[in-house]
C-alpha cells in the first residue's frame, strides 16, 4: 500500500497509526499542502478529486479518500471498530464530530499558527475559531473527565481521530492545562503499544 | 422514536426521509434554533452535549446525534447501506465529504442567505464560502455527469446525505444550471417511492 501524504497533518497521521498499530506494511508518498502540491491535474485525476490527503491506494488500485472513512474501513473486523450496535454509533458519532466540529476549529488553527500561516480572512475568523475549539475540547473534556477512553472501556478508531490534532492542540495556540481529562488521555494514548508520533514515518 | 428537528434544517431532513423510506414511525419535536432553543441546558445534558438537532431518541432512552452518524445505524442491514467493502468505503467517503466540504459551504451559505441570516463575520467569508461550494458541487457533477447515483447502481445513505443540502442549493445563492449531472439527480430522487419534501412531517 501506498499512503500519499503531508507529516505534519493530523489527518494523514490517523492512517499512519492505523496501519502501525494493525501490523500494515506500507509506504509513504510525501507531498507539500502549503506549495499546493496535492492540486497538480495528475494528482486530482489519479489520487483525489477533492484535492486532499491523505490518501491510501492499494495494489489493485482502489485508493481511499477521507481519513475518518480510512479508519472505518481499516478497523471493520478488528477490535478498533466495537460489533455491538450501539458503540458502533458511538464511534462513528465521534468520527463526524472530529471533521465537524473539532478538525475545523483546532486543526485549522494549528494550520494557521503553525503550519501553513494565516489567510487574509483568517484574523475576522480567529475569535469564532477559537470559541468553537473551546466547545469541541469541551465535549471531550466532558467525556474524559471521568472515563479512560471515548467509546466503552477500549481505545477505538474515535480515540484514534481525535488524538491526531488533540495532542498538538498547544500548536494552535490553545491552553490545554484547563482540559485534565484530555490531558490524562492524551498521555495513555501514548503509552499504546506500537505507538509513534506525529513525525514518524515507515 | 423521538426525532428531536428542526424543520428546515437539511441534517433533521436525511433523518426524516430515512426513517419514511424505512417506514419507521416517529414523532417531531422541534426547536427554533434560530431562537437558541437547542443550547439550553436541558437539550445540552439530556439530548445533545454539542447543542444541534438531530437527535433520534429510542425508547429505550439511546439517544443518537450526528445526522451521517444515525443514517449508519438506521441504514444498517438494508440496501440503503451496502455490503461490499469497497462500496461502503465510498458511501463513508461521500458522508465525510459530506459534512467537511460540502455542508460547511452550501448548507453554510444557505442558513445566511435564507434562514438565520448573515453574522458580522460572514461577509468577509462569503467569496471563501462561494468557491468551497463550487468546489464541492464540482466535486458532485463529475460523478453525476455519467452515474445515476453517487455509489454503484443504487439509491443509497450517500444519497440521501447530499440531497438534503443540494436541493435547496438555490436557497444559498447558488446557480444550478451549470450543473446538469446534479440537476437530473435531485429529479430521479424525487421520483423514489414515499419521497416526502423538507417541509414534510410526520
């Protein structure tokens, strides 16, 4: 398999913990999001309309778009992913509300602050941004505060998504001394075996 | 079930037509989120901590949220949601897509142009908006051009996702003629047995 990807994105980082964690071999394409690399005719055409990675072409050619829907089919069949119904929905609750709530808010503020700079629209938009980090951090602060993992008494693909941008949050200007739920979390997280950070690569 | 909605919300409506294609009996309980009427603290604790409708309550006192998350479980087993792998991949892909490209942009400009109307922020933004719809339309269009629906020969959840947003792209300012793939999509669908408008409810 073949992960096209940027290192510093928390989103490519989801597959490349996947793949660590289930024992995939694969290699890693590299391309640079900030000089556009991933909007070439060739890579559109070939890899992904919308432009994005990451994406994870096999050796029959299927390749896979949307990071959340990489884990889903990653995990099916294995304990990342629960059978029962209920925590099924659980976990793919938790997927949607990572693109929706907390990928725009705190990945795009890490973006800004720290990784690709800030648009001209982005200083208007800064205190939205930041007001809805603090709601998604919330939610998850709610959760954590008082359990060790997301769904059930496991670490599931929801963890998995969520931790890529949670454990650099203090890259998009946030105080995360406030959220000591997340923060413990944060820290077993990293204690999984097989676990490697945001900067490995195979 | 309780469907706690609002009625125009394109999210409340792929529950609603969901459930009718299902033919599950529900009932309506709406909120003015116009109003603030889903950020009480009664909604916060008992329905939804992140503070949006929908929201499916089971008898059994389950609660689910996230609109792309409820059409994975309701879909689950029937042909709205199909078995092969590769398949269900695409249908979570186009549920991602969803929820990060398309309603950020469309459903976005549509709430300001026509339902909750425009924040101070949203001016500045709107050229930014505009063109993530375009894009995200384009996006569509390239698949409709040639396809009857978004994945394989069938109706499916990916479907029902993006004609909920698309369908009253209009409402967002958005020109649909230059989209004909799209355009013979949202009439096929209208053609679907028990299709009921955005305006319907139970």
């Amino acid at each position: 398999m073949i992960l096209h990807d940027f290192l510093p994105s928390g989103n490519g980082y989801k597959i490349r913990l996947m793949l660590r964690f289930l024992g995939q071999e694969f290699s890693l394409t590299e391309y640079d999001i900030t000089k556009g690399e991933t909007r070439t005719d060739d890579f559109l055409n070939r890899i992904n309309p919308v432009g994005r990675i990451p994406a994870l072409e096999f050796e029959d050619g299927h390749v896979l778009v949307e990071s959340n829907s990489v884990l889903l089919f990653l995990a099916e069949g294995t304990p990342w992913l629960p059978s029962d119904k209920w925590q099924r929905a659980a976990v793919t609750q938790w997927l949607f509300f990572e693109q929706y709530e907390h990928e725009p808010t705190v990945a795009v503020l890490r973006s800004w602050l720290s990784v690709k700079g800030m648009p001209d629209y982005g200083k208007a938009l800064l205190p939205i941004k930041q007001a809805g980090a603090k709601n998604a951090l919330g939610v998850m602060e709610n959760r954590l505060k008082d359990h060790d993992w997301l769904v059930g008494d496991c670490c599931s693909i929801a963890d998995i998504a969520l931790y890529a941008y949670t454990h650099v949050a203090d890259e998009a200007g946030i105080d995360m001394s406030v959220y000591p739920g997340i923060t413990r979390w944060v820290a077993r997280f990293a204690t999984l075996p097989d676990y490697v950070p945001i900067t490995w690569k195979p």
